[in-house]
C-alpha cells in the first residue's frame, strides 16, 4: 500500500525538512526502498521576456487535493512506488520561492523516476492552480497556459 | 432546483463575483448554466461539477456546485 501525502499549503515549502520529516515518519522502517525521486519547482523573475516581481497563486479548495490524488492513484497503477508526497504553495510568493515539491519512492530507481515524472507532468495539466504575475512596472497578468495539454 | 455556481482567476474577475446561486427549473445541464450568463465565457473555460471535471452536456441534480475556470497553471 502506497504512503500518499498531499498538501496545499500557504507557509513556504521547506523542500529538504519536508522531505527528512516524511522518511522518518513513514519510511524508516521500510528497508526495501532503493530510490526517491525529487522534482522541486522555484519561481523565476522572468516571463515571455518581462521582469516578474512578484506572484499570487490561486487555486480551488477541495478540487485541487481530489484531482491531485486522482492522477497520483493512476499514475502509481503503471508505475508502483512506496510513498508519494506532494506540496503545493499557494497565495503570494516572490522570485526563488519553492511553489511545488513532488517526491517519490519505490524499490528501484525506473519507478520512482517516472511515476514522479508522470505525477508533475499530470499536476500541472490538471490541478486547479492559477497564476497571477506582478511585473516591475507594476502591471499585473494571469498566465495563460502552461502546459501544450490544456484539456484535462 | 438549486445550482452554485463558483468561478476562479480571470472568469471570477470577468463575472465580478467568486460566486452565485441559481435557482429554476429550467436547468438540467451546464449548457443550461452557461446560456444563462449574460457575459460570455471564453472558448478554453474548463468546467467541473462536485468539483470533477465535466462538460456542457453534463447533467445537474440539485444541490451541485458547478465551477468555471481558465485553463490551470500550477506546478
């Protein structure tokens, strides 16, 4: 049985710390893990060419854990792993900012490799989260699109 | 029959409200929903009912909570 933790969160994401916490307080037991695959997003101060300064992010209570823990439950039917965890920033962030950590862990490195993969890549195309970019001329804009897959 | 209905990001903006609630007999679908604003919604608007993504041809009971979102940009 998979280990999935899944949190939408407004306090900063402290990547490693997370991570050391979740495999002390489920992993350590479990010596037939041989692989963790992280993948941690960070703001970046430029977009299409524009100085970005800042960025609120928005997302739909309730739907975003559900739909997150959707792709999550089938992308570990193709690719089995130990544990998945998941934390997404939301609210105001600024340039450097952790927004996402996706982590995995399974047996060998091949699972935890794409089912973490597979799960970003599905996050982003489906999960409820909207961007809204403050440029340093103070103009404000929500990113379009992020994804060449925009239809869940 | 009652309908919420919630928008996000750019529609919320666009509707000047996060959300509303309808109330007629006359809605069946989400196509019923849509027909039923004034201001149109963008070709790429996303749908989703009880908070699974859905359809216009989808089809409402009372109670459900019907939302209206530009395409997602999280990660």
């Amino acid at each position: 049985m998979t280990i999935i933790q899944i949190q939408i969160e407004t306090s900063p994401i402290a990547t490693w710390q997370l991570l050391d916490e979740f495999e002390q307080e489920h992993l350590t037991d479990n010596h037939l893990i041989g692989a963790c695959s992280v993948f941690t997003g960070k703001m970046r101060s430029s977009n299409h060419n524009d100085e970005v300064i800042a960025m609120t992010l928005e997302h739909y209570p309730g739907m975003t854990e559900q739909q997150i823990r959707t792709q999550v439950d089938t992308v570990i039917a193709e690719y089995p792993v130990d544990a998945c965890l998941v934390h997404h920033r939301v609210g105001e962030v600024t340039p450097g900012d952790s927004l996402v950590l996706c982590a995995t862990w399974s047996a060998h490195r091949a699972q935890s490799f794409r089912a973490c993969e597979e799960i970003f890549e599905a996050l982003k195309s489906t999960a409820p989260f909207w961007k809204k970019e403050t440029l340093a001329n103070g103009d404000t804009r929500w990113v379009e699109s992020n994804t060449k897959n925009p239809r869940p | 029959m009652t309908i919420t209905i919630k928008y996000f990001a750019s529609l919320r903006e666009a509707q000047g409200v996060a959300e509303r609630t309808f109330n007629s007999s006359e809605v069946h679908t989400v196509a019923d929903v849509i027909a039923r604003h004034e201001l149109a919604f963008p070709e790429n608007t996303l749908i989703s009912v009880n908070q699974v993504y859905a359809y216009p041809e989808t089809e409402l009971n009372s109670g459900d909570e019907v939302a209206f979102f530009p395409p997602v940009t999280g990660g």
